[in-house]
C-alpha cells in the first residue's frame, strides 16, 4: 500500500487526510423576491393583519398548497401550538400527552392552559411516539395529543388518530421541522384536528419568527374559535368588532412584514424540501448496512423532508464511543452534535423541580403525575446514542457523498473484528 493511500484510509483524528476537503455548499434565503413584496406592504400604510393583506394572501397560498380550507396565523411555532391548544379547549388541570424530544416551544402552550405534560416513549429507530405509548398514558384527565414530527419524519398517524377517537381525544400536529412531509400520501399537518407549523428563522422557510396553525375540521366555527384565540379573543369578523371576552387568550398576531416575506419563501418551500429529502434518503442508502450504525428510519408509508438527519451508534458493534465516533467524524470535516437536545424534556430543571412559575408548584400539584429518569426508557435511549447531522437545500451532491464516505471511513475504522 502507497504512504498516499494510507494516509487516505487512517482517520484524520489520528493524522490522516480528512474526507471533506472542501466548504459545503451555501445558498441565498432572501432575494428580491421577499422585498418586493416588503414594499408593496409597506405601500398599503398598514402592518396590521386584519387591515392588510399580506398575511391574508400568505395564509391563501398556504391552504392551496395544504389543501385545507382554514388556517390562522400566530407569531411563533410556540404560539401556534398554545393557538392549538386553546381552540381544542384544553384548560386547568387537564392532561396533555406529548414527546420527550421535542423543543420547550411544544410544551410552553400546554403550561400556559395550566394543564400537565405527560411524555409518551417513542419508537427507536424513527424517533417518533407510538401509538402503544400513547394509549398506556392516557387518563380520565386526557385532552389531547400533540405529536411531534421530528426532523422532518411524520408520525405513525392512522393508529394515532385511531387511539385518540377511541378516547374521544383531539389531536394537534407539531410540524415545526417537518413542512410537506408526508403520511400515506397526506400531508403531515392536514391528519390531526389542527397542524401547527413554525416559521422561524430555523425552520425550512422563514420569516424571521411566525406560526401557522390548520384547523383540519373545516368547521367554520372552528376556525373562527382558533382565530379569536390568537388575538386576545377579540371576533373580528362580520360588521360588529366584539371585544366582550368570554375567556382569557393572548395575543399572537402576526404582521404584515412576516407575512410579506412569507409569500415569498412559500414558492421556494417545495423545492427545499425536495431538495432535502433526496439528500436524507441518500445519506441512508449509503450508511445502510455498517457495523455499529442504525440510520434514520423513515415511518412506514412516510415521506421526509429531513430538517436534520440522525442516526444511531451501536457502541457493542464498535471499539468507540459515541462521543469518540463524533470527534473522527468531525475530524473528517464532517460537522455533527451528539444526541438532538441534552436530555429528555421531563429531566430538565423546569420538570425536576416542578416550577412552570416562579415560587409555585402550579399547576403539577394538581396531579401526582413525576418525571422520574426512566419515565421513557427508549426516548433516553436514543438521546445517548444518537449523532445529529446537518441537511441544507444548498449542499452540493459531492457534500452528500462526502458525509457518506465520512460515516463510512469512521464507521469501518471502529469495527470490531470478527
């Protein structure tokens, strides 16, 4: 063997040539295109929603493409999941079943209704909730669901939805990461009673923070319920503006400016996301079948749009850790983190030491439920093993082979021999 291929074949974190010799590939969110449409709502002399019609027109183009027939606009992903929850009616004491991966902004809403977050465990392989979790959880204090498509993945939701009319439950989607994914040929966010959808500057399309919740009844009254809630309960429909409240709601208005750049990056969505689901399927067509790796499962019947791809170190097949494996991988100048976020929600501090508010046990001492280590074996599971790699539109074919020969290159170097 020549010095030169040797070099080749030893990892770069003991003093080889690293797979990735080159930057990955970048790319322009923002063109022309979002400011012409700044100017024409800066034009009308108004930036509020209910007077302009950026929003109005933003929220349009959405529905034609989700091929609903209502959605509501909201300031967050955050708030359009607490948008969510409130329309379902969840309220004091109530229960809320929900994934132990997620971001604080799935739970925030559940909190703020004074109801208790319950976590269900999640499959090992597409990260997701089961169904069988999911009913084992439930309680005569059970209001609703809110699943969570993480990364891009839809959840397994015919059982879901099969679980949750059985205990006549409502169902909201969290697809902050997961826009046009899809489910036996349905869009994630279309299945449930409401979808819940984020656009933040971390999200597949951005206006800099914004939400959107569907509301999958197609009731009239429904959506009006859901639109009042996300402006402070205020019925701004018809010729009468009704500010007689009936019930506590916030205020999560959206602006003419986010929905002005929302139009905008709606017409790029499809690409983007096409764009990082063949790279996400790639990156498992070319891992599968390593010693000591399990890819990213996709559900059965599901479609991704991979808003991040992560797969799984098998630490018995292999002669390193998974903190070992990250640094050669990383050494490879391929860019990864280990696990998603540090720990399971329900073992942060906000659950640990039961504060949603400061100086107040409420509202966990409503219920007896804790949030115990090994609450949900597998999602703990997965947090220690699992390796979170980057997925962007803008990378170059070479880049998604390159992550491939670099999970190779480690993946073999570490194999334990026969």
């Amino acid at each position: 063997m020549s010095d030169k291929v040797a070099t080749r074949d030893k990892l770069a974190v003991l003093g080889g040539t690293p797979v990735k010799t080159t930057p990955f590939g970048t790319g322009k969110r923002f063109g022309l295109e979002e400011v012409k449409e700044l100017i024409e709502a800066m034009e009308q002399n108004t930036l509020f929603y209910h007077f302009g019609n950026k929003v109005k027109q933003f929220l349009h183009d959405f529905n034609e493409l989700y091929g609903v027939k209502y959605s509501v606009a909201a300031s967050s992903g955050t708030a359009a999941i607490h948008v969510a929850l409130g329309a379902a009616g969840v309220t004091v004491g109530d229960e809320v079943i929900t994934s132990p991966i997620t971001d604080q902004g799935t739970l925030i809403g559940i909190l703020y209704q004074n109801a208790i977050p319950v976590f269900a465990d999640l499959d090992p392989h597409t990260y997701n909730m089961t169904p069988e979790s999911i009913e084992a959880r439930i309680t005569e204090r059970t209001k609703a669901i809110v699943v969570v498509h993480l990364a891009g993945n839809p959840c397994d939701m015919d059982p879901i939805m099969a679980v949750a009319r059985k205990h006549g439950i409502k169902v909201i989607e969290d697809c902050a990461q997961s826009y046009m994914c899809r489910y036996k040929g349905r869009l994630a966010g279309t299945i449930g009673d409401y979808g819940c959808f984020s656009t933040n500057d971390f999200k597949h399309i951005s206006t800099g923070d914004g939400g959107i919740v569907t509301v999958n009844s197609g009731e009239e009254e429904d959506y009006y319920v859901t639109h009042a809630f996300a402006d402070k309960n205020y019925n701004r429909f018809g010729n009468l503006f009704n500010r007689d409240l009936a019930y506590l709601a916030p205020n999560y208005r959206m602006t003419e400016l986010q929905g002005a750049v929302g139009i905008a990056q709606l017409k790029k969505l499809e690409w983007i996301c096409n764009r990082r689901k063949e790279y996400g399927d790639r990156i498992t067509a070319g891992i599968q079948g390593l010693p000591g790796i399990s890819p990213h499962r996709i559900t059965e019947g599901g479609e991704s749009s991979y808003w991040f791809y992560m797969l799984r170190i098998k630490e018995e097949e292999l002669t390193c850790t998974r903190e070992e494996f990250c640094e050669a991988l990383k050494a490879e100048g391929i860019p990864n983190t280990p696990g998603y976020i540090k720990t399971v929600v329900y073992l942060q501090s906000l659950f640990q030491e039961r504060h949603a508010y400061p100086g107040s046990h409420y509202p966990f001492d409503l219920t007896g439920i804790t949030y115990e280590k090994g609450l949900c074996p597998t999602a703990e599971q997965i947090l220690d093993t699992a390796v979170r790699l980057s997925v962007d539109e803008f990378y170059t074919d070479q880049d998604v082979e390159d992550i491939i020969a670099g999970i190779r290159k480690v993946a073999l170097h570490y194999q334990k021999s026969n």
